[in-house]
C-alpha cells in the first residue's frame, strides 16, 4: 500500500447521505467505479450513438471487463474531440441516479460518476436574481418590467466547473453541455460513392434473402397475383409457407446484376431508363437548404418488384406557393432534373414527385426514406455555421412554427442532430418529448423564449421572416457561451436497475458526454492521473489528508448545523487512522459544535473514541457486518476487524447508549445466508437499532476479484453466482422474503437497499 500525505483545501462537502459528509482519507482496498446505462447517448466524431453500441462490438456476449486500445474520439467536456484508450463494461444492480434537466431532457448514471456542474447561486445576475446568464456586454434582457443591460454589468462570476457526484446534484446546480470545435468542410458529395454502397447493401440483402431459384420465385408471384393463397401456393410448389411468405412480402431480389454508369459528368443505374444525377453534388447552400425541405416535407418509397426503383416526394400546403416554386427550382438547378407536379385539393396538398431511381436513393442514403428514421451524415454535424444556417432555414421554413422558430421532429437521431447544430450557432434551446395525439413520440425543439435568443436566432436565419414578441422579458433560466451552455437541474430522483453498465477512459481530459451533457470517465482512472497524480492504481494508494481538522475547523463555523456522515468514500478507522488519529481531532471539532454525527465503519477502533462519541446529543454508529463466520470475514474482507471484535465494540456502544445499526450486506449467496436465524437471533441480543440489508452490486473489476476468491476457497459456488449475478435469478428475492419474515417474528427493524 502506497502511502501519501496531502493537503486539502476543504473538508466539510454537502451530501445526499446526509447534511455534510467529511473524509479524512483517500483510498482504500474496495474502489467504486462509476458508469452509465446502455441507451445513454455519446458524441463522436461518427455522430451520436448509444455508449453499449460503441462498446458492445469489443466484447463477447456475456463478457465483461476493460479493454485497451484504440475506440476511437469523442468529445470531451472541453469541446474537443479525444481519443478513447478503454472501454468498460460490467453488470450493476442497485440504485440509479435520473437527473431531469431543463432544456435536453435527461441523463442517467450511477449515483457517484461524477458531472460537470456549475453553482447556480455564482452564475445569477448581480441585478436581478431571477436571470442566470454569463456575462455579455451585448446582451439586454429583462423581466418583471425591469431592464437589466449587461453592457453596464462588471459583476465577474466564476466560470469554472466543478465535478459532483450524481447522488448530490440538485436544483442548486446547473449542468454543462459543450459545445464541438471542430469544424470541418466539404465542398461536394461524391454520388458514385454513395450509389456504389446503395448497390452493396440491396445486392447483400437479395443474396442473403435469395433461397429460392429465380424461376420458382417468378411462379410464387404469379400465383400470388391469381389470388392464390399461401398455403396453396406452399402446396402447389412443394415448399415451406415461410418461404412462399417472404416473397410474397417482396423481398429484394436481383433477377440481373446493378451496376453504375457514368456518362458525361453523370451517374445512372444500368437498369435505368432516365440520365441520372451529377457524379459530383455541389455542397452548398442551396443544396443544404434543399436537403433541410427533404428533412421536414419529403420522402422516398419504392415501386413494387423493382429494387433499384425510388421515387421522391415533397409535399407541401398548396397555400405555401414560395416554398413549391423553390423546390422545383433547386431540383432543376442542382440535379437537372424535372419533376412532376400532382395537386390533390381536397387534402389542399401539392406533391412534387420525381421519379429517378437514383435521386430516391441518394436521398435515402444521405437521409434516410420515411419521417421517423430521418438524419443528416454525421459529417454535417461539423459543416461550418453558415452552412448548418442554410440546412435550418429549409426545416423550419418547410415545417417549423413561425410564431416560435419552434420544430417538432419525429425522429430521434435527427432531432439530437439539430440540436448539436443549434448548439454551434450558439442558440440555447429546449427538447421535449411529446405524445400528444400521436401514436409515436415526437421531439420538440424550440429556442429559449427570450427577445435575446430569439432576435439572435432570427438574424441567423435571414431569409424567415420572423416578429419579435412585443415583451422583452422572459426569465433567463440557462444561458450559452462560446464553450458550453449551461442548463438548470429540475428533478434528481433514483430508480433500481439492473444490467449491464458502461463507462471509457479518455486521454488527456478524462471526460465525455452523456446525452450531451458532460460527465467525467473512469472514476479510479481520473482519480489516480488527474487529481491524486498517483501512479498506483486505485484500491493500492492511501492518500491522508493531514490538515484535515484545521480545514474543518475553518469551515464549521461558516455552515449551519447539520448531520455528518462519516465518511462517504473510504473507512473512517481504517489501520492509519491509529497512527494519524485524524478522526479523533475531527469528532472533537464537531462536538463543541455539537454537530449530529453517523458513522459508519467495518473496524472495532471506533471504540478509541467512545468518550467522545457518547459527549453527542445526537450519534450513531453503523457497523458492516457481511457474516458471523470468522472463515468466510477473512476470505472476503481480510482488512477489518474481526466478527468477535465488531460483535463486542456493537455490545460496548449499546451499553454506553449510542444507538447501533448493522449494514448487512453485500449479502454473499450462499455464505452469508447459511444462518439466517443465528445472524438476526445475534443482532436481536446486541439490541441493534436497525439492519440495512443490500444485495451484492457488482462494479468493474469486482467480479475478476471475487472470482479468484471463489475459486480458490468455494470452488463449488462459482456457478451458482454466476447464475445469481448475471442472470434474472430470483435468489434475491426469496432472501428478502425469508428476512422480512425472520425480522418480523423477532421484532427488528429491517430496512432493504434494493
């Protein structure tokens, strides 16, 4: 064990376990890593995608653990992008924290993964503490008939942000979500490329799909058009019906090879009768903004028994005359092209239709066929500003609410695309989820309601004609700067969960983002690079924070009385604690201020400061008790104090009137539920106030130890906790039902953390 003496700058941290928590050490031999769910999603350089797709190709089923090497860059909280030199997976069951923050919508992690965090109270306006904002000398805002002008305001606030663990944010803080840097052009897009790769995938598809000779799938077909049905036609041509099926519901299949012709400058399908489109599309602006009337008004759909045959459609209000002249005009201009125009008055509807083949397919490609699976290529996301201007001004022009440059999105890998894009022109904005009269959840995307943000958005967006509301005002709840914008935190809750987890180690800045907000990446890895700068890793160092007691004895005075919990992160009475006496200087410090303390600890040394201990109007003391078996304590636990002794010091501090709760858990299967009876019959004698009871909550690294241990001693076990941990095994639940029972025939109150 690496030893380390340190100094801290503070002591005495708000906490969710209680008022305050205090740590005089850092380090121990149990680490708790830090993760979040599967669907959350991670910005890369490939666009947004959910953390277990990125990692889940690097692991085998069922597998878990770290994996080193390249994975590829995503960005940091800095809004660079950085490459990834780990990637983590293991099984979780336990608490869940779900944060609701105002304008993205929501972020889940594990209670301790740390988040970027700013305090609320250090970004509100010196002038009028309903506004946050940074500071901008451009900007006037006001609100409740006041008008606040920032050119006059020389208030400096603190801009830097803070790690906070997930369990201790609350409405006090405002969350981070940085905005990319990176900028990177493209001048065209090469369509011989992406009709190439079109062909690949419908000529992959009908080889895999194509089970039957040609021949029988032509008869199949026929006799489908004669209104036969399945079973007969099975019947007629002795086959399967599933296959008869599959055919029916016209799966691709190439009765001739597809290629590409190139002709002067252009690019058709060799079973097509039309002239193609352009090798190279011009990205430019009247693309982009073509592209933006696709993304909200069009479509592509196929033609039935002909794979290579695409159709796309605009469809526009006959009323929006501007936007239907435009549409044709892009369409002729950029792809030379002539679509055909179809009116339908009873629906007051114009349908631009063009039938090419390779347009349908490009478009398809690019941005996908139908409303709910649009998106923009990941390389879009970086376009330079004026570029991703012209983009925006064709989707709301095309679909948008005028009265709020308001969007409403039904896909939703498009409506986080627009988002970043927003982000980079620097409007602040909110994403809602909306289910109202639809059968599937649309996204709802605005800019924050302020004549600030909406004036600016409108001078973005030129060609839309947009009124600025009458009122000025509007509070200012977030705000957004060059870097990041800044969200306020509307709800903290926490949820059980159970599955498999993930986490990256990022180099050179240990961070990333989680549905775009920034969090920190493997605790134990920024731990022991960034802030200890150990070279040990975690669980093999102990840092001792040796000014610990003058630290608090500075901060006490400044902080209303409250419960302390000690401690929150390591062992209080870990063995260095008899040579440093740290705690015993603190809990000196809290008595004459008479702070409630609990404490909670696996060592009998806690009984070296019974004097003091019994001096609080207000103390307690937990004890983590696993099992009374000596063998099994030893094998698991070899560091703390033996079961005798932890027994007696529960014995001595009931005696003296501390009041004494047992952390039970994590419950062992199989060992620490042999003596279920003798275990609750022992904590009844002792007079125990309360057992806490937990199940065993694996984190990265944990199973790879208890494994050696099962192996080594209780060989006989290992697939039996294989099967409880990562299975839906209900041995947790039986043991909840055989406590409850036990707990109720004797009187103890029991409470279960899962």
């Amino acid at each position: 064990m690496n030893v380390r003496e340190i100094e801290c700058k503070s002591l005495l941290n708000e906490s969710k376990l209680a008022d305050y928590c205090i740590n005089c050490y850092v380090g121990c031999e149990h680490c708790c890593k830090y993760c979040i769910p599967p669907e959350s999603l991670i910005l890369t350089k490939g666009g947004l995608i959910q953390i277990s797709d990125f990692i889940d190709k690097y692991f085998d089923i069922g597998e878990y653990g770290i994996k080193n090497g390249e994975f590829g860059e995503v960005l940091a909280h800095n809004g660079k992008f950085k490459k990834t030199s780990a990637v983590m997976r293991h099984f979780y069951a336990g608490k869940m924290a779900k944060i609701k923050a105002g304008y993205f919508g929501e972020l889940a992690l594990t209670p301790n993964h740390k988040v970027f965090a700013l305090k609320r109270e250090d970004l509100l306006c010196h002038f009028n503490p309903s506004v946050v904002c940074y500071p901008n000398r451009k900007k006037i805002v006001s609100t409740h008939m006041k008008i606040i002008d920032c050119k006059k305001c020389n208030y400096r606030k603190n801009l830097a942000p803070s790690l906070i663990p997930a369990a201790e944010l609350s409405k006090d803080y405002l969350l981070l979500v940085p905005i990319p840097k990176i900028t990177e052009d493209m001048k065209f897009i090469n369509s011989y490329k992406i009709l190439s790769y079109y062909i690949q995938k419908i000529t992959h598809k009908a080889g895999k799909n194509r089970m039957l000779p040609l021949g029988v799938i032509k008869k199949i077909k026929d006799l489908h058009k004669n209104k036969m049905s399945i079973s007969k036609i099975a019947r007629e041509l002795n086959i399967d019906r599933a296959s008869v099926s599959k055919y029916i519901k016209n799966e691709p299949s190439l009765s001739s090879p597809v290629f590409l012709v190139k002709n002067k400058g252009k690019i058709r399908f060799s079973c097509s009768k039309g002239n193609g489109i352009p090798e190279l599309v011009k990205l430019d602006n009247n693309f982009l903004k073509l592209a933006g009337y696709y993304l909200s008004e069009g479509c592509v759909y196929k033609l039935k028994d002909r794979v290579t045959s695409r159709v796309t459609t605009f469809t526009f209000n006959q009323n929006e005359k501007k936007l239907i002249e435009e549409t044709i005009r892009l369409i002729k201009n950029i792809f030379d092209i002539e679509p055909r125009i179809t009116t339908i008055p009873e629906n007051k509807a114009v349908h631009i239709i063009v039938h090419s083949a390779e347009l349908g397919a490009f478009f398809e490609d690019l941005f996908g066929s139908k409303s709910c699976d649009k998106r923009i290529p990941e390389s879009f996301l970086f376009l330079p500003t004026k570029k991703q201007s012209a983009l925006i001004t064709g989707l709301i022009l095309g679909d948008g609410y005028m009265k709020n440059l308001g969007l409403c999105i039904t896909s939703k890998t498009l409506a986080r695309q627009y988002s970043i894009m927003l982000l980079r022109l620097g409007i602040l904005h909110g994403l809602s989820i909306t289910k109202k009269n639809r059968k599937s959840p649309a996204f709802y995307i605005r800019p924050q309601d302020n004549s600030f943000t909406l004036s600016k958005f409108a001078n973005i967006l030129k060609e839309i004609k947009f009124d600025l509301p009458k009122k000025k005002l509007l509070i200012m709840h977030g705000d957004i700067n060059r870097d990041f914008a800044i969200v306020p935190i509307i709800e903290n809750r926490f949820y059980n969960f159970s599955g498999f987890v993930y986490n990256l180690s990022v180099e050179n800045d240990h961070s990333y983002t989680s549905n775009l907000f920034a969090v920190s990446n493997c605790y134990a890895d920024s731990i022991t690079k960034r802030f200890s700068q150990h070279a040990n890793p975690w669980g093999k160092f102990v840092d001792v924070k040796i000014n610990a007691p003058e630290v608090l004895g500075e901060e006490i005075s400044k902080k209303a009385v409250g419960r302390v919990f000690i401690s929150s992160l390591t062992d209080p009475y870990q063995p260095l604690e008899k040579k440093y006496r740290l705690m015993r200087k603190c809990l000196e410090i809290l008595l004459k201020h008479q702070f409630p303390i609990t404490i909670q600890t696996k060592s009998s040394l806690v009984l070296r400061d019974l004097d003091l201990i019994k001096q609080f109007k207000d103390s307690e003391v937990g004890f983590t008790v696993t099992s009374l078996d000596e063998e099994t304590r030893r094998n698991f636990e070899p560091c703390s104090s033996p079961v005798e002794e932890k027994l007696e010091a529960i014995r001595i501090l009931k005696e003296n009137g501390i009041k004494v709760y047992v952390f039970f858990g994590p419950v062992l299967p199989h060992l620490s539920d042999r003596d279920l009876n003798g275990f609750f019959e022992t904590m009844f004698r002792l007079g125990v106030d309360e057992v806490l009871v937990d199940r065993m909550n694996l984190k990265p690294g944990v199973w790879d130890s208890l494994s050696v241990v099962l192996k080594k001693n209780y060989p006989e076990l290992v697939e039996k906790w294989r099967e409880i941990l990562f299975s839906k095994s209900d041995y947790y639940k039986e043991l909840k039902e055989k406590i409850w029972k036990i707990c109720e025939e004797k009187g103890i109150k029991c409470v279960f953390c899962y």
